[in-house]
DNA sequence: AGACCGCGTCGAAGCGCTTCGACTCCGCGA
DNA sequence: TCGCGGAGTCGAAGCGCTTCGACGCGGTCT
C-alpha cells in the first residue's frame, strides 16, 4: 500500500477524521425501537405491534407511532432480526467461481437476478465464492449470516449430502445426481429436446438426430437422460426417424460423428445438439465436411443452466434454454416459500424457451 | 410457478418435509456460548475470554473450553456481532447494475476479487444492486446488515454528499468530482499517461499526440485533467513535441481527429488515447485512411476503472491499466482500516501497469 | 347489578454475546 | 502475621427487538 499515490488534503498524514472507530462522523446515532416509543410516548412493545400488526392497535397509536419514525428516521437493526429468530432477512449465493473464471458472465446473470429478486421479498444477498469445500457452506450456516442458501451449479461434487445436512433451507440451480431431500430449479431439458424436435417437424424435417455429451444412451448425466427420453418421446409422437449419437467435445470425435450422420440413410436434415461444448464443434465439422447451415442441415441445441459450461455459444444458434434470470427468480421464490415453512417439490423444472435462430430452417427440397 | 413441471417423490403435493418454519431438519440447533461453558464446566464470560483472549486465561481452562468448542461444533452466531458493537463482518458492494448491463462483466471481475480479499479479512460480502435511488444506501447504512460500503463507479450521480451523510465507512472505487471526505480508490490516471507517453518515447518517437473526451483540455472529467497532466509532463521532462486534441465519441469526430493529426507538422507518430469509447472509433478512422498500426502509427490507450464505460476494448490495445482484482482488494484494505479506526488517505490512486500489446511498436523511420 | 369479555396497552423476559465490576484465591513483601 | 495485588474466574447488565402474559377499562350479557 506504501506504493499507492496519495493524493487530497490528507495527503501529509494529516487527521481531518474524528479517529473514532468507524471513520466517518455519525450523523445517525442508531435511532432504536426505545428512542421511538419515547418520542411517541408509548412503550417498546407498543412501537413493535404498531410497526408489525400482530396485535390490534389503535388507530390514534398507530398514527403517532408512525410519525414518530418518520420524524426520528427510525429503520429497524437488521441485525437484531437475526438472533430474535426472525432471521437476517438474508440469503446466501454460493458461486463456487474463481478469479478469471470464463462462467463469471453467466454467474453475474444469475447474480443479478437473484438481487431483484430477493430484495423483491425484502431480503438482502449474500455473496458466496470460491467456497467448494465444505468449509464456506458450513459457515454460512453454522454461522447464519444468512437465512438460507441459493447454491449454482457443479452437481457433481460433494455439495448435495452437505447441503442436506446443513439445516439450513437451500436450493440448487442446476440438477444433482440424486435431488433426494434437495430443492432444485433447473431447466426442463426434457421439454427442451421434444422442443427442438417439434421445432424441426414443423419445418418440415422427417430424419433427426441427436448428438450430445458421451453417455446420452446409457445412464448419464440427468441433462442426458432427460433430453434422451424428450427427444425419443417427441420423434416417436410426430413419426420421425430418429437417431441418437453421443459424442465426446473433441473436435476429432465431433468430426467421426458428422461423417456418420452423412452417411446414413435416410440421412438426418435435422440435428438436436446437447452440451453446449459439442455445438460449435460439430457446426465447425459439418461446415468443414460442406455442410451448410441452415441450408444442407439445420442445428438446434438444448442448453442446460449454463453454469458448467463456458457459456459462449455462437449466437445464431436456434436453441431450447431458460434465462438466467428466470431460473434464479425461480430460486429465490421457492427458498422464500421453504423459509415460510411452506412445502415446495423437490425439483421445479422450467419451460425452456425456443429461440429460433439462424441454425434452422425449413427442409431441403431433396 | 403453476407452469413449472415438478418431479420426484412430492410431485403429488405429498407432505415428506416436517413444516417446521425453516423447511429442512435442524440437526444443528444452534449450539450456544452458554452451551460451550456448560460442557467445559466455566461460565459463559469465560469461555468468551478464552476464546478472545482479552482476558488472562489459565492454559488448563482455555484447553477445556477449546475442547468443548471443539466437540460441539460451536461456531459464534455472527449475529450476535452486529449489536453487540463488534460489527456484523459484513461488506456492502454497491452496484448499480441493471439486468443485461454490458457492465456486468466488469462489475463480476471487482466482486470477486472483493469477496476474496472480504474474507481474507473474516467478512462476508453483501451485494447491493439495482439501488441508485438514495433508499438503496441508506437502507444498508440503518438497518446495518453490513458494517461498511463498497461503492462502484459512477461518480457522477448524486451519491458522493449522500455517502458523505450515510454515518457509515464506505469506499468508493472510482473518482468522483469532489472526493472531500471520502475515501476513493481508482487507476492513476495521471501515471498512466505518463507511462504511455515513457513507452511511446522508448520505442523512439518523438512527437506524439493525446486524443480523449471532449474537455480534455478545459476542466473535465477528474480523469480527464489527470491524464492530461501526465502526458504533458511526460512529454516535457522527455522534450518531445506534443499536441491534444478533445474527441468526442463520434465516429465521425474520431475521423475529423484522425485526418487533424495526419496534417500536423511535424505528424504525431505516436498517440495516447484517453477514454475507451473513442479507442476503437480512432483506430478505425486511421485504417479507414490508410495508417497501418502499428507500423505506422503506434496507439496507446489509458483505462479508467472501466466501469462507466463498455469494457470491451479491442484486445490488441497497448493500455495503461489497474486489474480491477486490485482495485477491489485495494478498496477491501482501505476500508478495513477504515473499521479498525485508523486514519486512511482520501484518494488512493494505483499504480497502472503497462501491457504491451500489438498498437505499439517502434517509430516508423521517415 | 354483577360477571364477563376483549380491545389496547404495558412490562418483562429472553435471544447470543461481550464486557465491566467484583470476588476468590494465592504468593509475596512488610 | 497481615495486607496487598495480581491472576483467574464469575455474575450481571445490556445491545435492539419480539413476544408472552397481564392488566385496566368500557361495554355486554344475564
């Protein structure tokens, strides 16, 4: 700090400040609950069952009360709410993010939404970071900075038993392995692949394929699965040829599938694309191979929460895909809702959104 | 949330969860100071003692109570802190951020790096966002769920007399017009045009010219003044010829400077470039004429915190610049001591750090 | 007329923790 | 031997707020 510039009036070392600890000067000594009831002339209680409604006040009261919080500018400790059992009135964003992390774009989504959120129930947030371990999660809630907590992404570490265990009220954006005991909000990936298949019977394709992250036949991720059974469901309903084609995000193996679905026969107009990382590289293989997109072939992709992914997919590409924004309002409604003690589901999917892009377009006449 | 599909075992509304306020088991029912000096024999003022040391303790005690707090898994409820005077460790970064802000990006980058350096001193962040109105600060400031605010950027607004009143520690990352009284942190953008103008004089050119906002020359902008001043001096001390020139971020005006520069006598063969907007703007309008950077013409560029503005500069770019993570850890450390009471500086101005990059190189010779 | 009810209000307790004053030893010097 | 002081510990108060039980008062019911 020595190698810092200082500039200003204090730059000699000066003390302008008071020196008490806090800095600055205090213009508001704390205006307490007491301070009101004084200036109101009625007791403590009285000031609380006025400002809360929890026991009939009269009217003349409850107006003098009101004035005087207005004249004293009273604004409830927040912090007292903490240990009163009322709770903090704040929730916890875990964000396991490190410093030039490339999902830091899509955790501000989030983030974002979360705030509007919250504040929208009156609740602050907390910002979580960098606390894989268990150690940042217990002190949240051992500590209880924080009501409850709202946790990203990364289902596959050691998060979900933890989460359980924390006594805490949590939701998890983003879909464990197992969810038992959890409350998760995630996109429908299911809906989101008989989504692009609907998309693409309706512009005319009759042979589709999907192609998605290594174990999308066998027992896979729940993304996997799921967009499995929704693109099986949706191709069997409309009467379409369908295939399906795991493939690894290495652009060699993105190529080998390209080549394959050229090669068969009836050869697939129509591509359902999950796992975001495999996108681009199949588009570079199609394109690399002669393909062109829309034209030869169409591209819709299903895209999960985004969080463990980079989340840079080309533009243009027609997808099935929840904002972020939604599915963190969606969080913050149903951690509201358990910390009312109201029962919630264990998992809440959303509807995915087709965002008809560039990628898609009718059948080629063949 | 009727539209949302649910799924797993409660899908049927079936009640598993125990409805207790709070949702989840509590299989930690908060374990207590009290608790803690009831299982280590001691009263509670004791176990405090130990636990803090201000107080002689005898090493047989404080073995025990360690012991004890160990065994119960006794963490102090940081509640409790936020009244009984020793602060609730909680940081405030205030944010004004709107949905979809391009901003966000930035704005990520200095919570992270003040999320990390928060808790490199046993606080947790807050995040305020969305707050500009004064209710968002003053909310933070009487209600007290954080100790102390970081404030991002924008100067301009009306925040610095509000901040000023607020009766809480606060920093604000940026450069307002009148920083009396305030605690500032933000690039110094007097070296940094300096720096540039040093670089530009290594690589051996010998006039060069400083292009920026519109009242570059006249009283501007904090930063305005700021650079010009060190690029002036810079020149000076290195008897270069120099010139400057207001730009506004027009593309048109980057062309109008552009062609200006390419006139003068003898021509600036190296150029400083303050204000990000009008970056790109110049080095297109000097392609657009047939300058080839950097052969023919070296550009350097000073960054501001880079907060106002969109933060996407062309990655080619020579820049004189503070990384926001130490922006951020810089305004953590100030307003820590800020807590602790010690007397800080009212503006401190970071050293910028130059990167060299593709817009410089050396003086084309004539 | 007396018993009762309930509205509106008050006082006090208590949440988890820190801190201040007080109290008890014990060892030491006078 | 007594007094003193320091080391080590305890008890109690108090932070800002909610909440529970109680109380007074005016009106109703019998």
């Amino acid at each position: 700090m020595d190698r810092w510039t200082v500039e200003g009036r204090n730059a000699d070392g000066t003390q302008t400040d008071d020196g008490r600890p806090g800095g600055s000067r205090r213009p508001h000594p704390m205006v307490s609950i007491t301070d009101v009831a004084r200036h109101a002339g009625v007791a403590p209680s009285t000031v609380s069952y006025a400002l809360s409604g929890k026991r009939p006040i009269s009217e003349e009261t409850r107006r003098r009360v009101r004035a005087a919080v207005r004249e004293l500018g009273y604004r409830p400790h927040t912090g007292a709410g903490a240990w009163t059992g009322r709770g903090a009135k704040v929730l916890a964003l875990v964000a396991p993010l490190r410093a030039g992390d490339a999902r830091a774009q899509t955790v501000m989504a989030y983030a974002l939404s979360v705030v509007a959120a919250a504040r929208g129930h009156d609740h602050d947030v907390l910002l979580i970071m960098r606390e894989e371990s268990e150690d940042g999660l217990r002190r949240v809630a051992d500590g209880a900075p924080a009501d409850a907590l709202i946790v990203l992404g990364a289902p596959r570490n050691a998060r979900p038993p933890l989460l359980r265990s924390l006594g805490r009220p949590s939701v998890l954006i983003g879909s464990p392995a197992d969810p038992t005991g959890l409350t998760c909000v995630d996109l429908d990936s299911g809906a989101a692949g008989e989504l692009c298949v609907e998309h693409l019977a309706e512009l005319g394709h009759r042979t589709v394929a999907l192609v998605g992250a290594p174990p999308v036949s066998l027992g896979g991720t729940v993304h996997a699965q799921r967009v499995l059974r929704g693109f099986a469901a949706a191709a069997g309903r409309l009467g379409l040829s369908s295939s399906v084609h795991p493939c690894p995000a290495s652009p060699a193996a993105a190529r080998a599938v390209a080549e394959g679905l050229l090669r068969e026969r009836p050869a697939p107009t129509g591509v359902v694309v999950h796992d975001e990382g495999v996108v681009r590289l199949l588009i570079d293989a199609f394109e690399t191979l002669g393909q062109r997109i829309p034209d030869d072939l169409s591209v819709a992709a299903v895209r999960p929460a985004g969080l463990l992914t980079d989340a840079r997919l080309p533009l243009s590409v027609t997808s099935a895909e929840v904002p972020a924004a939604q599915l963190g309002a969606a969080a913050v409604d149903l951690l509201i809702r358990k910390l009312n003690g109201t029962h919630v589901p264990e998992t809440a999917l959303l509807p995915p959104r087709l965002t008809h892009r560039a990628s898609t377009s009718d059948r080629p006449r063949s």
